[in-house]
C-alpha cells in the first residue's frame, strides 16, 4: 500500500495570534483528574503543581471557530479553588475567574450584563463548571510574554467582549475585526512554541466528561430561525421569563429549555 501526502494540508506555522486580535472562540474543558464540588465536576479539576498548594484549577483549551484565526487554539488555566483569600475567606483567584464565566455566558447567550432579570439570571445559573464544555463566545486575545527565557511568548484570553460592546456582533458573525493592542503586551510577537503550560489536548488527560454531565445547549447545532452571526442559544425575544426557582432544572442549565 502507498501514502500519497501531495494532497496533505501543510503544518501551521508556530507564529501567534496577534496581539489584541478579536475572535470567537469555543472553550473545552481538560479533565484534570480532581473532583470539584459536585457529581457534574468528577475528576474535572487540575491540582496546582507547586507542592503543598490547595489551588485547583479549570485546564481550558481555546479554538478559534471564526473570522481570519479560525482552527488556532491556545490554552489558559482558571483558579476556582484554593491560592489566596480575601478578608472573607473566599478564593481571591476563585472570584476573578467566577467574574470571567459569568462573562462567558453573557456574551454566548447575548445577555446584558446589567439585565438582573428572573430570566437572565437563571441562565447564569449552573449544575456545575462541567456546563462551561463547549461554550463559545467572543473574545479579545492576547500575546504574554514569557517569563521564563527557556520559553516563547504564548496566546491568553485578554477579556470577554460583551453584547453592549461594538465588536460583540461582528466578532460573533465570524468577520474580521481590526486588532486593538494591549499597552500592557504591545510588542512585536516574534515566533514561538508554546509555553510550558499550554500542551496540546493530545497531551492532557483523555478521560471524557463525566456522564453527569451532558453538553450544555450551547454545543448543540443553531436552530434553522437563527439569524445569521446569532449564537445556537441566543435568547427568543418571545419567550416569556421563568421564576427563578424554575430557571435550574434537574436536567441541565435553564438555557437547555429555552
């Protein structure tokens, strides 16, 4: 038998995304192997890998499902658990990334922020953090330097764009949006393989979800009376606004009913 590789698509170069590009993006979550809090985040979470740390974290992956960086991925971890608290006793690192997900599913959904509705916040209400598997929304991304000269300057999610922001739309259409460089990271990205702590899926744990916790709505197909560039779970302007108390069903997050 014989391998023909002259139709073979050619590598991608190790080059990065720009600084300050917009794009949407699909998040996957990476079993790590520890439990979260409940059934939905079994073997869900990463332990930290300083010895002695209690921090605990979500191992993301990134891909880029539209506009000109699409299929380019790159990976981040979020503390959810562990690390610093405040005066309170809470997780400093656990509030900064509970303030990013909830961001998340805003500009999936195209809530507004400010709308504290029955219904918009029961769509921010989840089984677990196993729900966040597939959600894709629109981000601004950026280039971090490296902090460690033994390793290039690697891609990091910058912020969510939100629905009340002028990039939100278009980013979510899947067109071409002018890059807006950080002052922070503004430099020229030089070629570079991927830091220490962004492997490739292939290289992470390969245990599935846990069965507990089905794909949340956003991962399915967009139905056929979408608009173009709306998102699968956009809200219908004509569904009527549930109780809270009935917004998080046994069954999966209220947004899998809507």
């Amino acid at each position: 038998m014989t391998y023909d590789m002259n139709d073979a698509e050619l590598p991608r170069g190790s080059d990065l995304i720009p600084d300050g590009s917009f794009a949407k993006v699909t998040m996957t979550l990476r079993p790590g192997g520890v439990d979260g809090e409940g059934d939905a985040d079994r073997g869900l979470l990463k332990a930290a890998k300083t010895p002695g740390s209690d921090v605990r974290m979500l191992d993301c992956e990134f891909t880029v499902s539209g506009g000109p960086h699409v299929r380019r991925k790159f990976w981040q971890m979020f503390t959810v658990a562990g690390g610093k608290v405040d005066e309170n006793g809470v997780s400093i690192g656990w509030k900064i990334t509970k303030g990013t997900l909830r961001a998340m599913i805003d500009s999936a959904l195209g809530l507004d922020p400010q709308d504290m509705s029955e219904a918009a916040r029961g769509k921010r209400v989840l089984r677990g953090l196993a729900d966040f598997n597939g959600i894709t929304f629109a981000a601004k991304i950026k280039v971090e330097p490296a902090s460690d000269p033994r390793y290039g300057d690697s891609n990091r999610l910058e912020r969510v764009v939100l629905p009340n922001e002028p990039e939100w739309q278009r980013i979510m259409a899947g067109e071409a949006v002018p890059a807006q460089p950080s002052r922070a990271t503004a430099r020229a990205a030089q070629p570079a393989f991927p830091a220490a702590n962004t492997t490739p899926a292939w290289g992470g744990n390969s245990r599935p979800m846990s069965p507990a916790a089905p794909a949340p709505a956003w991962g399915q197909p967009a139905p056929a009376a979408a608009s173009a560039g709306a998102l699968s779970m956009h809200p219908q302007p004509a569904q009527p606004a549930q109780p809270a108390s009935a917004a998080a069903p046994m069954g999966g997050p209220s947004w899998l009913n809507g």
